[in-house]
C-alpha cells in the first residue's frame, strides 16, 4: 500500500519523527490514554520511540498510522504491531477530543483493509482493558475472548466475523 492513502473520509499515513509532539499530546492526555501503557511527557523520547518504531517499520514488525482530516489536520493514531507468521496486534488507538464521531469506524475500516492487503492470512489478536466498558462493547459484537488476567481481557477475530464486522461497519459510515 502506497501512502499517504484516502479512505472513509480521512488520509492515512505512516508515523514520522515529526510527529512526535502530537502523539505525546494524545498519550499524555489522562482521559484519552486512562487505557493505555503510560508515556513519559519527554518529547526526545517520544521522537527517539519513532525513530526505533521507523526500524521496525522497515523489517515489517509494526505500523503505525496517523489519520488526518479532509483538511490534513492529525486527528489521531492507531497501530499493528507483534507481527509475526501467524499473527498481528492492532492497538494504542487514540484520537484528539471533539473527532469525528465515526472517526473510530473509519480508522477501523482502514486497519481492517490494510491487514487484508499487507497482512494476508495472519489473525488478528488484541487486549482491552476490563476498565474500558465503551471498547469491549464493541470488540464483544464481533471477536472472541481468549483470554484475561486482572487487567485485560484478550480476545481475537476470526475470518468470518472480521468480514461481518467490516460490511457493518461499512454500513454505518
């Protein structure tokens, strides 16, 4: 997939260092990352993160994604990553306050077609955390708990529901 991608209303890209202090506004805002791995509010850490990130990236390890507006505007960020033969992570969604509010569907749709097209064949696994009530209502419509420990539930998708939660949300937007 070449990038910078328009789908869903929105432009898609892959991280850059420059884009540092956004991420680090969004990860340290304590209401949009309450679910979170906490992030160091150090803005060289945060740019020496990406630059490791931009490592992985080119051995395709892990992508991570910023979606922008109709207006280039950042809107928020999303990635895969642990990918290996089998599987891949999607996770570390956040976007800035007052989004779009199908902004989630639409950056969903968009992981679901890139793993689709990149991805080809590996089963998507992910954790939500069991405070996250809005989140694992949605996750619950569609994938299969696997798993939980104390903080997390673990859940993954299957071909088939990942292609019924796609033509739904492909409705809604």
């Amino acid at each position: 997939m070449r990038f910078p991608v328009y789908k869903y209303g929105l432009f898609f890209r892959l991280v850059e260092e420059t884009d540092a202090a956004f991420i680090l506004d969004l990860r340290t805002n304590k209401n949009l990352a309450r679910h979170l791995t906490s992030t160091d509010d150090d803005l060289q850490k945060q740019v020496e993160w990406i630059r490791e990130y931009k490592t992985r990236e080119k051995s395709q390890k892990e992508y991570y994604f910023l979606f922008e507006d109709e207006n280039h505007q950042p809107s928020g960020v999303v990635r895969l990553y642990d990918i290996n033969d089998d599987t891949y992570t999607s996770g570390s969604w956040l976007a800035k306050p007052g989004s779009d509010e199908f902004l989630s569907i639409k950056s969903d749709l968009f992981i679901s077609d890139f793993a689709a097209e990149e991805l080809k064949g590996k089963k998507c696994v992910f954790d939500v955390r069991k405070k996250n009530k809005k989140v694992l209502r949605y996750h619950k419509m569609f994938s299969t708990v696997i798993g939980e420990d104390d903080l997390n539930y673990y859940f993954t998708i299957d071909e088939e529901n990942a292609l019924r939660k796609y033509n739904f949300l492909k409705s809604i937007i």
